[in-house]
C-alpha cells in the first residue's frame, strides 16, 4: 500500500498505532499485583464439630446383683427360645455380667450391642442399653436372628465381628480378636454341655471345628507380624512378587515410557497381555 507519491504507508502508520497503543493503555484501570489482592480469610476448622463421637457415659447408679443379672438371662434367653448356656457363654464373654461396660467400640452392657445394632430392634438411645433389660433383650433377638441364618459357631462369629465379616470370609472369620472370642464362647457353652471343645460332637453341634490356635490367635498375632495358622491356613497380608513383563517381552524396555511411544501406523502398544512362560509362573 502507496501513498499519492507511490511511498509505502508502513512508516507512516506504525507511530500512528504506536501512539493509539499508549494512549488506550494509559485510561485502562491496573490490574493490581496478586499479592495486593485482598482475601477473606478462611475461618478455622471447628474440630469440635468434627471431633469422634464420645463413648456413651454410664448412668451414676447401681447395678444389679450377679444373681439378679443370671435370673435376668436365664428369663431372656427363655423368652425368645435360646438356650441358657448359650447366651451366658456370650455375656460372660462380652462384660462379664457389667451392665455399666463400654467398648473401645462403642458397645454397651451386658451384651455388649452397639448403638446401631440396637436401632435395628426399635432402641434409639444409647442410654436406654444400659438398662440389663433392655440390652439383654435387644442382645437375645439379635441372636436368635443370627442363629435362624447361620450354625451356632458362625452366629457366635457373627454376633462378634458383623455379618459383613462373616460372609466376606467366606463363613470363617480370621479376625485374631474374633479367634479368640468364639474358642472361649464355644468352649465354655460345650463343657456346659459335657462336651469336649474339640470333639466331633463339639464340631456337629457347633458347625465348626474349634482348635488350640484359636485360643493363641491373639497372643501369635501380636509377637507374629507375618501372620498365623489357624486350621491349616495362614493368615497374613497378601504379598505378591511381580515380574516385570518386558524381561521376556518383544517390546523393549523404552516401550513402557510414554515419552518414547510414538504415535503412527508403525506404533506398537504400550501394554499387552501375553501368556505367561514358565518362568512367570
């Protein structure tokens, strides 16, 4: 582009633009630095609201005798067809007959029932399960519910550790706590019978085999990191030893680094599934 003399227009126009630029520039509001922006500050978390629920406080009062709390589980455990023996094996194991006894859990009184556990049965206060009889009650239907799905070992196991426990491990918990838990409940509940824990009648009439180790479950778990045996099978983390696959894969190893992975009709996958060799295995 020319002017009326044939001269090009460029140099003409570029102080024109140049001093367009400045004089736009010099009426536009300055964006202020980012450390002169001003921010609200963010208020502090309130760990008061997110503090852990607090474990459930017992009632300042007295308890019943012990001879007033067996009555009490013997009319229970008749009430909602139990036997006897069964459920004082439980409570002996759970409190030990202390209807004021709290978990690390959350699990209250004589039957140790968990505040959600007791909503299924219509308790929604925590307080009202340190009454013996309501908590045994709530802690007898529970029971016979679980007994009316499972054997007597896998409702004891179930009463201890959940449901979820129980059918994730495939109707043998290996919880250590939970170990430990069922060989005292079953073993006290079959001597009350004459019969020997380990017998098969004990196994027939509980529906699982119970063994020494179980007893030791806790103790081995402790100075055992690795892991235990209970009933020939060992109960540790699972650890797994991987091959890397490219030792006796045609692609190289450079093959595995998406910086070198080039894309193109001649580009080869980053990843593929072979047949393991023997030596994988």
């Amino acid at each position: 582009m020319t002017n009326m003399r044939g001269q090009p227009l460029i140099g003409h126009l570029v102080p024109v633009l140049l001093y367009l630029f400045f004089s736009v520039t010099a009426v536009l509001p300055v964006r202020p630095a980012l450390a002169e922006l001003k921010t609200e500050p963010v208020p502090a978390t309130n760990t008061a609201d997110t503090a852990a629920p607090a474990r459930p406080t017992p009632p300042d009062q007295p308890v019943p005798s012990r001879a007033e709390l067996v009555k009490l589980i013997d009319t229970t455990a008749t009430k909602f067809s139990l036997d006897p023996a069964l459920v004082h094996a439980i409570v002996r194991a759970e409190s030990n007959y202390n209807p004021h006894a709290v978990s690390s859990a959350g699990a209250i009184g004589l039957m140790q029932v968990m505040p959600e556990t007791a909503a299924d049965y219509g308790i929604t206060s925590a307080e009202a399960l340190f009454d013996p009889v309501t908590n045994a009650r709530t802690g007898a239907r529970h029971l016979k519910r679980l007994l009316g799905k499972y054997s007597i070992g896998k409702a004891v196991m179930a009463y201890n550790a959940g449901e979820g426990a129980l059918e994730r491990s495939n109707g043998f918990v290996t919880y250590p706590e939970t170990q430990v838990y069922t060989h005292r409940v079953l073993s006290r509940y079959l001597r009350s019978k004459g019969v020997e824990p380990y017998s098969p009648e004990g196994r027939q009439l509980t529906g699982i085999q119970l063994t020494p180790a179980m007893a030791r479950a806790l103790a081995v778990a402790r100075a055992s990191p690795g892991g235990l045996t209970v009933l020939g099978k060992r109960l540790s983390r699972l650890k797994l030893r991987v091959k890397p696959t490219w030792l006796d894969s045609p692609l190289s190893k450079s093959a595995l680094d998406p910086r070198m992975h080039r894309a193109g009709p001649e580009s080869k996958p980053m990843f593929v599934l072979e047949k393991p060799t023997q030596l994988q295995r």
